[in-house]
C-alpha cells in the first residue's frame, strides 16, 4: 500500500493510544477513518479524502512524499518530516511507545483536537480542512491540546512538522531523513541515554550535541520503519550503525565522544574545489567526496599547533577553497507618512511611493559585486539618497540575481515591511581562522598557511628511490592524547601504505587490521619499527608520524564569524543596538559580562556599557512603567530615584485589552516608531493597573506576558541586565605564538571600521583590502598600528560565557591582514579557551578609559583569582619544551613558574622570555606521536607520560592498558562490538552520551547557582587597611599550605586566623581579606569581593557540573550541590538528608566555619547524587577547589542572613524575609522570584542593592 495511505490509516492506532490516556469523560467516540482516498494533483501535492465514523468527511492537501523521505512545497522547498516518539510522558523506551512521522503526526493530533473541542460548532470541518491544509506548508512545531489525562491536568504535545532539509551536505541529508526526535523539553537524564531498544534501532553513539543531545536520534544502517505498526524495524546487521558514525574509520581505538563529534563534523563539512574520495574508507556502497587525502605530519610547530591550531601549505589552501552560492533574504522597515500612501511596483526591482504630490521610491542597486557594507537597497527622493539595505556578507560576493518580493504594510500602520532576496556566489579561499576536522573529532583552526618550500619535507622511499615531499598539514601530537582518538593516527599509517604502497583501503567497522603487515608496508617505504618517516624542517631531521588523513573543511569560515560595528543599528523597542551580525548589530554584554567588569572593579567601564547611548535607556524607563503598572508595592525602593514615580504619573489614558498584542510586539523586540513607544506603552494603564490588575484578561494572555519577561530570553535578562554595545566585534581566534601576553592581533575590518576616519587611506585602498588584497590589507594594518601604538589604543577581549573574573581582559590593540584574532597562546587558560573555532567578542572603551586599562591585563593579573593558580598555560608545548630543558614533569614546572612570577618585576618580561626559551627546546627536541607508540606505551608515548606535557594517568591507561569499568582492552588494541555498543548499559557507547550530557545540559543548573550566589554576596566590599576589630578564627594547622597571603599567628596545635567570618560588616578590611588571589597585592579599597568570590565559587561549580560522574542511574544534578552549599546534607545510613535545623542553626549562630568545611566533605558528590561513595569518589572541594577566603565570605553570608531571619536561610523560601542589606534586592525579585502568581502580591521590604542601584540608578554604596 501507498506509504502516506498506509500511515493515515495508522493515525486510527493514533486515537486508540489517544482515548486510553485521556479521562474517559472528555470523549465517548474517538474519531475513527474508515476510508482514505488519495489523488495526485500535481508532481508535488496530493489531495486526500478521509472519511470518518459517524458519516463525517474531511478533505484537504497533503505534500508528495519521495522516494527517500523528504517532501516539497510548493515554494519547490525541500523538507523533511523527522519521526517522532509520541507517548504521554517522556520515555526513550521505542518498543512501548508509537513511532510517528511527524507532518502525519500533526495531522492526527488537530484531528484529534478538533474532534474533541471543535466537533458541531459552526463550520468545525471547514476550519478543520483548513488547518490541514496549513499543516501541508507549515515549517516548525505544531501544539496541540489533546484532553485531561487521569490526573485532572491538560495534556498538550508539542510535534515537530516540516524543516528545511540540506541541500549541500549529503550525510546531513540522509541523517535528516532518517532521525528520529523525542519532543520533550524537560526529560531526565536517563532518557538521554542509550536504551536496550535502541540497539539495532537507533545508533548509540550519534546525536546533537545541544541541549537536545540523546533527544534527537538517527536511525542505523538497515533498520526501517513500519508505516502499519507505527514501530522502527531493526536492522539485521550485527554491527548496526548510522551513515554518519560508520565512515569514521578505525572507531574500535577511538573514544565515544570522538566518534561522536567525528560523525557530527562529516555533516557540516563543506565540499571543497579539489574534492575526492578518501584513501582510507569504511563502505564501498556511499560515495562521499566532500575533503582532500593530505600528507600530514605530527609534530610541534614553534607553536603553532598549540591547543589545536593547524598548520597548511598554500597548495593544500587552494585544494581546500570553496565556491559557495548563497540566499540572502532580508526584510526592512521603511517609514511612511500618516495617512494613505499609493504604492506601484515599477519592476521586481523598484517601487514608487506617492502621497499628494511627494513621489519616492525604492529600489535596488543592481550590483554585480558586493563588498561588506555595500548598499543593496536604497530610498531616493529627488537628489536625496538613502541606503536601507547594506550587504552584510565580508567575503566579495558575485551577484547572480537580485529583487523585491514583497511589499506589506507594517501592522503598526507606521511604515512598509519591504523583503528583498539576493543570491550570489562566494568564493572563500582557505584562510587563517578558517576550521579543518579529520574524521575522528580532531578538529581545529587554520593558524599559518606556509609556502610548500617552507612545510617540513616527509623522505619516502619509492621504487628504491628517495623521494622528499612536502607536508601539507601539521597537527600537534599533543591532542591525540586526551581525547584518545588513535583512529586518526592509524589512519594516518594506513593512509600511507594505501597511497604509496599496497595495503588495502576498504575497512569495515571494527574490522582488525594486521598491525605487523602494516609496519612491513611501512618499512618498505622508509619508516621506522615503530611507522615513523624522517622528517626535515628548517635545519633540523628528525623521526615523525607522517601519512595521509581525510580532511574536510567545515562550514565555519572566518569571514563568516566576522563582525565588527563603530556605531550599530538602534532598536526601537529597546533603544539598545540591534542584535545579530546580518543586522549590522552590536555585540551583548549580559549578567555574567558585568559581574566579571565588577570583579576587575572596573565600574566606569561597566557604567558606560550600561549607557552606551549616552542616555537614560527606554528599555529601563520601559520596564519601570511595566512595574508600576504591575502596581507592585515596593516600600523599600525610593521612587524618586527609581523614577516608578515619575513613571506612574506620565500614564494618562484608559487601554482596551485588544492593545494585549501590540504590548507583545514591543516587548518580542518588533519595531516600534521611537517617536511612538512612549504613547504606546502609556495605552496600558487600565489594563495593567493595581496590583490585581491582570486577573481581567485570559490566562493564556497572561502565561504569553510572563513567558516574556522572564526565563533567560526574556524581556527582563535579555534587556534590561544586559546591553547590546557600540564600537564592538566578534572573530575567531587563532594562536600567534610570537605575541606577547599583553597584545592582540585584530583583523583589519576593524581598523576600517573603528579608525577609518583617523587613517589616511583612499576608498580605494579600503574596498581593495575588503576584496581580499593583501598588499591593501597590509597597508591598512600598518597605518593602523602606527595609530594604535601613539595612542596606547586598548580593548577588552571576552571569551563567553564570563565564568570568572579572567574571562574579560584588556589588551594592547594591534592590527594584522587576516580576518581572525591573533592570541597569545598564554592566555588561553584564563580565557578557557583554545583554538578549535573559539570566537571572542571585542569591546572598544571610549577613548577616555584607555590608559586606565592596565590593572585588566593578563600580566596585571597572573593568578586565577578563584584558586591562586598560574593563569597561563604553562601545559603542552610550554611543558615539553621546558621538560626537554631539565626543568623536571609539569607538576614541577608550575611549582617552579609560581615561584619564579611572585619573585618578578616584570611578568609580561618573564612569561615572554619563558615562552621562548620553551619553544627554542622544541626544536632541538621534536615530539611526535604515532599509533604504534601510543598503544605499547614506548617512545614518544612513554615520555608523553613522565613529563605530563598532555593528558592524564586515567587517559593513559586506556590508551595501552584497558578502559576501567567497560572493557579489559583497550584503545591501542581496539574495544569490541560488545562492550562499545553491544551490552548498552556499560558501554563505551553509554559513557560517551553521559559525558556530552554532562557538559552540554548541567551548565544551566550551574549558571543558577552562581546567579544565587552573586545576588547573596553582593554587598561585600574591600575597606582599607586599619581596623581595630579583633576577628581571629581557630582553623586547623594543616589548613597552614592554604593559607598565603593571610594574616596568621601560631597557637599550640592551630592557627588563627584573620577572617571575614567573623566581621558583622559588609565592608570588610584588607587584614581580613589577606592578598587578592588575582593580583598577589592588596585589595583596593572599594573592591566588590563579594561578587568576585561568588564569581569564583560559581566558576568552579560550572566546571563540576561537567564532569561525568559515576551516579549509577541517577544522573548529575547541580542543584543538590548547590542545596548542600547553602544547608549542608549529612549521611544518615543509606540516605542523605539536611543536618536539622537546630545543628544548622548552631554551626551559623556560632560562626563555626571549620565545622562548616567538615561538613561540606562529609559527603561526597557520588552520595549527594543517590549513589555509593566507591573507591575514588569525589569530595565537593576536590572539584569546588577555591581558596578558603571565598569560602569564608560565603560562609559569612549565610551567618549574616541567620542573624537577619533568626533561623538558618534556606536556598528555596527565605529571600523574601531578608532585610535590605543581606540578601535582596529588586534584582532577586525578578530574577527568582517572578512567577504566575507575582502581579497579585503585595511586595515587602525590597531593597535597592550594588547591582540594583547600578542598573537602575544611584550611588552603588548607598
């Protein structure tokens, strides 16, 4: 039977499962298809028949679908309609749960609604057919009400319907067509992992790595679905897998999480100008041509390689370059004059506008090549003329075709929505920044691209004869180790022996390859007992794993993460700039961004973001309209100050509730004239007034306003605590090994756009360097430089998100030609950063902030503040060199730099002198590693592991001893089907999904902690240094190593020390505080320790929650580590519960941190969870390892706040009943308290606070 007769028919199994979980009251007869008659009406739409019980009849239009799966509209767009897992509550359980496409699944859901809610009202099956007929376009998700189920509560299902499907990327495609989605937004962690049912089903190992990872499946080779029984069959294959994760060769040696991202990466890859098959693959039955077979060699590159940058030959960049078309489709809004306004199309590309006798018009410009910026658009009235439209796009762009599509009046009435489309070609050559991958999860950015002469040479021996070949690409060997992906090096052997020898190419998934005829095929070409070729570089020979790897380019070039603005584009319903690179927009400044400016007390910086428009913000005044209209008593906050007063008092007229939607416009972001928003929002006084005032209008009116103004979206997080700035930019960075630690390399769109009117270059040198000249682009560097240098031009450089207090630093601005961000490669620690297509925002100070900028720079700060930790990456290359120079393993070498740093004058001068030294070793003493070495744990290998250059000792023993827990083998011998996949629960397969689980879903319960944890310690400031107060606290003397910095004295077997704890201020003395951890010298007077502590804490927290812990079944859950912070949990037997309130209460009303410490490590992590503490579990400040000043300003927090409420505070319930200065502010009441229930209570006490009084006025320290 005909596949889309077959599946309506199953939507009858559809209801059946329908009325058994809905109440029986809510339907007697579930509807029922008796017929369904399908016509084909055109190539691509079919009209269909369904008849019904009860004599009812339903006709409307349905989408072909094709052979392989996908359907196309009308519009000849290509979609796809995933399957869909449809039961009542989230399971990933496939064999006790329906299987739905589905566009087919949406169909049977209004059916249902309809049927239920709809049946015998007037014209039901109209509008039925109707919105069926909608379904068959409709591009999204589709909600739907579906009844009560048993336990009184609505039951909606939110299906997904059709997406775009990917015309560039076959493996993307297939998988596409072949996926299959668990809807749910909230699910367990459990349902995110591998089931038993999924074996043979779904792969194990392939999903997205989102916040929707283990929700989003893909079917394996084989398996096929069941139109008639609503089920996946499973494939017959003994080794079942995706496309996408069979053609990473060799995954039996690789991890999980390698594979993983190795066949997510095969999907973004882009086809490149010399494409062709791979040497090494694993199916002769798909083609796929999308990279290049290149001669790699692994090896250190002064540098260059470091954290994961790669080096190219110019020949390899030309084979790498792509040709691109691409759609650009923007809509403007264009104002118009009050009152009736003719509108004539003149052609598809100008349109003429009339009132009375003013005549304009619109029209394109008909380019034939596009640089960023050009006008695309523009409005011309007699010699007046105005660029609408520019062209976002910064690689020169040939335009193929170009015109207007549609002309709409805007709701508002105020002005026309104008779309134009534009499609062109782009040429994008290989360029620094740009991102490479191989097929094992070993990816990186391009960071030098040599001449071929200057690459090292690889002698193989052919026929005889000696031939030297120049490498086409270094990779450092340094990042094979941690993520134990040997796959790629054994590839990279057989590569060579496939290409110059005759070994053969095809191996199947977990096939064995005969490792002893393989070093016979290399031998014959001239590699060593253990495959490693000689190598020539520069002066210098040396032995060096080298062959041939696939390597793809992905769809992540560097022209494309470019952007950079000298004065953005303004909203109008924010009055802050625009977001998004395609809107010429400026970069966001959210929350964390300004705790972090906060922690460098760098407040006039966070000031004049906060006011980057040189005015008091609408969206400010806006939302303070909203509280007052919201009637909120808020008796702790002065309204003069706040300007609730003057808000209040400017709302003059009555509102309909019709207004409802257009309050929704202005608060989604939709244009809203400026001249118009204050008349706008002063419609809903009537609406909005008392405190009562919403219970007029729907709940579902109401749930939509909520929905907009909170959550990490909305109105409130996303606009009024964060801003959008001037003078900013985004671009990846890349490492230049040669810079010291205090400077960065910007591309020279920067220059043009922030010095443009300061350099003296013609219009022609610009647009020359914009197409890509780099003679120009030199040119421009230079005189930028020369400006950059006079001025002591400075910026701030931001790795998000802003975890601690080193993810905002300054630094000396320069300029280069390329289009990425050249990085010092020691600052990557502090950033959390590394080269793999990290971007950075850019912040450009006004001019006045530029020379107070040294106290952000890296050398201004050489200590991670959380842990007095070196803040620079002192690891891979830095190590090894220093290694290789007698210096001892990393564990010295840190011990060693730490020592040397607090000694120095200069640590700008040191680091620089170090880094050199380090990298001058490495060329007397090369590393490299091959697959060889890595499994038997001998050459290189070996010393990897004795100087701790990279990886860990649990890496380690994978590699060449076995996978502890999952397998007696190990990487080096490859893991069997068995215990990668097979046994499912234990797997290798199962691992891998927990770990991405952990980093990609936990980070959010982490951001909440930290949230709470600024908010409660806010209000702690540095005072100065004389203080007559005696606050000594007892600690143990083995604490003494923890304590440098600190004001101690000896006393029998303890020490005392001078701590916050005991201070009942909130401005706390320098004595109490010791040396800041950042900096080494004393706190400055005013300085938010609060905050930056908190910061710290939080940091860590965030690094805790994404790590994978063994928790059984239970999962990772942050929020029972945040609890155990904040009201410690003991063990009592099997179980875990709160220490009682009376034991709490004591501990704080007595100060008692020592106890509080104890307390903290009673427990470990795994029992918090719900699991045993086994061998090797984890203590929370194991993970949470902050310096115990942190810990001690926290601990204060919670005794001040028992000192306040009398009663311990606890995380869920007690903000309310703080006093103004403890613990809340007008901050905590939107941030954690706003709820379905907020507009109807009556607010007591709400304090203004620092962060308060910074984002809504007034002195910080009042």
């Amino acid at each position: 039977m005909d596949f889309q007769k077959r599946i309506l028919l199953s939507l009858n199994t559809v209801f059946s499962y329908l009325k058994s979980e809905v109440e029986a009251g809510n339907i007697a007869e579930p509807p029922h298809i008796l017929d369904v008659k399908v016509e084909t009406l055109s190539p691509n739409i079919r009209h269909v028949n369904l008849v019904f019980n009860q004599g009812i009849s339903v006709n409307f239009v349905i989408p072909v679908r094709k052979e392989d799966g996908s359907h196309i509209l009308s519009n000849k767009r290509e979609v796809f309609t995933p399957l869909v897992l449809f039961a009542s509550n989230p399971t990933c359980d496939l064999e006790n749960a329906l299987v739905v496409p589905g566009y087919y699944l949406s169909l049977g859901l209004a059916i249902w609604e309809f049927w239920l809610f709809k049946r015998g009202t007037n014209n039901w099956d109209f509008k039925l057919s109707s919105t069926l007929n909608a379904l068959a376009y409709h591009l999204g998700v589709f909600r739907a009400r579906l009844g009560k189920k048993e336990n009184g509560k609505n039951w909606y299902f939110t299906t997904p319907v059709f997406f775009d499907l990917d015309t560039r990327n076959d493996i993307n495609r297939i998988a596409q067509l072949r996926s299959l989605w668990l809807p749910w937004e909230r699910v367990n962690d459990e349902t995110r992992w591998p089931h038993p049912s999924h074996l043979g089903r779904v792969d194990l190992l392939e999903t997205t790595e989102t916040d929707k990872i283990g929700l989003r499946l893909f079917l394996v080779e084989g398996a096929e679905y069941d139109p008639h029984n609503l089920t996946i069959k499973p494939s017959k294959d003994p080794k079942p897998l995706s496309l996408s994760t069979s053609l990473v060769p060799f995954i039996h040696h690789s991890d999980s999480a390698r594979v993983l991202m190795g066949a997510k990466n095969m999907k973004q890859a882009v086809k490149v100008v010399g494409a062709e098959p791979p040497l090494v693959s694993t199916d002769d039955m798909h083609t796929f041509e999308y990279g290049v077979n290149a001669l790699v060699v692994y090896s250190l590159m002064k540098g260059l390689g470091f954290e994961d940058g790669i080096v190219v030959s110019e020949s390899f960049a030309e084979r790498m370059r792509t040709v691109e078309e691409k759609l650009y489709r923007k809509t403007v809004f264009l104002r118009k004059p009050e009152g009736k306004v003719q509108v004539s199309f003149v052609s598809n590309s100008e349109i003429k506008f009339k009132k009375g006798d003013n005549v304009w018009s619109v029209g394109l410009t008909h380019s034939k090549k596009l640089l960023h910026g050009d006008p695309v658009l523009e409005r011309r009235e007699g010699k007046k003329v105005e660029t609408v439209l520019r062209h976002s796009g910064y690689y020169p762009a040939n335009v193929k075709s170009m015109k207007i599509t549609a002309v709409v009046e805007s709701p508002d009435k105020k002005g026309f929505l104008i779309t134009v489309e534009y499609v062109v070609d782009e040429e994008k050559p290989l360029s620094v920044g740009d991102k490479l991958t191989g097929r094992h999860g070993n990816k990186g950015v391009v960071s030098k691209i040599l001449p071929d002469a200057d690459m090292p040479k690889v002698k193989v021996l052919r026929n005889g004869d000696e031939q030297w070949i120049p490498a086409e690409v270094v990779l450092s060997p340094m990042s094979v180790v941690s993520r134990m992906n040997l796959g790629q090096l054994l590839e990279t052997h057989v590569g060579m022996a496939v290409k110059f020898g005759r070994f053969k190419g095809l191996w199947k998934p977990f096939e064995q390859v005969d490792m002893e005829n393989l070093k016979e095929e290399l031998s014959r070409l001239g590699a060593d007992e253990l495959g490693r070729f000689q190598v020539r570089f520069e002066e210098t020979t040396f032995q060096v794993t080298a062959g041939y790897q696939y390597i793809l380019r992905l769809d992540h070039s560097a022209g494309d993460k470019l952007h950079v603005v000298e004065r953005a584009k303004i909203s109008p319903a924010t009055a802050q700039p625009v977001k998004g690179r395609a809107n010429f927009g400026g970069q966001r400044v959210g929350e964390m961004e300004f705790w972090t400016l906060f922690d460098h007390n760098a407040i006039d910086i966070a000031r004049s973001f906060l006011k980057c428009n040189g005015e008091q913000e609408r969206s400010i005044l806006g939302f303070r309209i909203i509280m007052a209209l919201l009637g909120w008593t808020v008796n702790g906050i002065n309204l003069k100050q706040t300007g609730l007063e003057k808000a209040r008092d400017s709302i003059l007229k009555d509102v309909k509730t019709d207004d409802l939607d257009s309050f929704f416009d202005m608060l989604s972001g939709l244009n809203i004239p400026v001249n118009n928003w204050k008349s706008e929002v002063e419609k809903w006084r009537k609406f909005f007034k008392g405190s009562g005032a919403l219970k007029s209008i729907s709940k579902a009116q109401r749930e939509a306003l909520i929905h907009l103004l909170k959550g990490k979206y909305g109105w409130i997080r996303d606009v009024i605590l964060a801003r959008r700035i001037h003078r900013s930019g985004r671009a990846v960075i890349v490492p230049v090994p040669d810079l010291d630690i205090n400077t960065v390399l910007l591309p020279v769109e920067f220059a043009i756009e922030w010095l443009r009117k300061k350099l003296l270059v013609a219009s022609s040198i610009v647009r020359k360097a914009l197409e890509g000249d780099e003679s120009a682009r030199t040119r421009i560097s230079e005189e930028a430089n020369a400006y950059s240098e006079n001025q002591n031009m400075m910026v701030l450089i931001n790795r998000q998100p802003s975890l601690h207090k080193h993810s905002i630093q300054a630094f000396k601005a320069r300029f280069w030609k390329e289009r990425a961000v050249g990085f010092p490669i020691l600052v990557c620690k502090g950033f959390n950063a590394d080269f793999d297509g990290d971007t950075v925002a850019v912040y450009l100070p006004l001019d006045r902030f530029w020379n107070g900028l040294e106290h952000m720079l890296p050398s201004s700060n050489p200590y991670i503040h959380g842990s007095g930790k070196i803040a620079f990456s002192i690891d891979q290359d830095i190590v090894w060199g220093l290694y290789k120079s007698g210096w001892g393993d990393k564990r010295k070498i840190l011990s060693r730099v730490k020592r040397e740093l607090m000694c120095c004058n200069d640590v700008s001068d040191y680091l620089e002198h170090l880094k050199n030294d380090a990298l001058e070793a490495i060329s007397d003493h090369p590393l490299s590693l091959s697959f060889f070495e890595a499994a038997l744990n001998t050459g290189y290998m070996k010393e990897i592991r004795e100087s701790k250059c990279r990886g860990s000792e649990t890496q380690y023993k994978q590699l060449f001893e076995k996978v502890e827990g999952i397998s007696d083998s190990n990487f080096g011998n490859g893991i069997s089907f068995e215990d990668y996949f097979g046994k499912v629960k234990g797997s290798l397969a199962e691992r891998g999904r927990k770990s991405l689980t952990d980093k990609k879903i936990h980070v959010g319960q982490a951001g909440y902690f930290t949230r709470r944890l600024v908010h409660f310690m806010q209000r702690y400031t540095a005072g100065g240094e004389n203080c007559d107060r005696q606050c000594w606290l007892k600690v143990p003397k083995e604490w003494k190593d923890k304590l440098n910095g600190r004001l101690i004295k000896e006393e029998g077997d303890s020490i005392l020390l001078f701590s916050p704890v005991q201070c009942t201020y909130t401005e706390i003395c320098q004595k109490a505080l010791g040396k800041s951890p950042s900096t080494g010298k004393s706190f400055k007077s005013g300085e938010y320790v609060g905050i930056s502590s908190a910061h710290s804490i939080g940091e860590r927290g965030t690094q805790l929650s994404m790590q994978t812990f063994h928790t059984g079944q239970a999962g990772f859950n942050m929020q029972k580590v945040a609890q155990h912070f904040f009201w410690p949990y003991v063990k009592k037997g099997d179980r875990i519960e709160r220490l009682s309130e009376e034991q709490w209460a004591d501990v704080l009303k007595r100060r008692d941190f020592v106890r509080y410490m104890e307390l903290l490590d009673g427990i470990y992590i795994e029992e918090l969870m719900g699991s045993e503490a086994n061998e090797g579990a984890n203590k929370v400040t194991d993970h949470i390892d902050v310096l115990l000043v942190h810990l001690e300003l926290f601990f204060k927090a919670l005794c001040d706040a028992y000192d306040s409420l009398k009663k311990p505070f606890n995380i869920s319930s007690h903000v309310r009943q703080l006093r103004r200065e403890i613990g809340r502010d007008l901050l905590d009441v939107l941030i954690f308290e706003w709820d379905k229930n907020v507009f109807s209570e009556e607010e007591e006490g709400t304090a203004i606070g620092p962060l308060a009084r910074f984002y809504f006025g007034g002195d910080l320290n009042a």
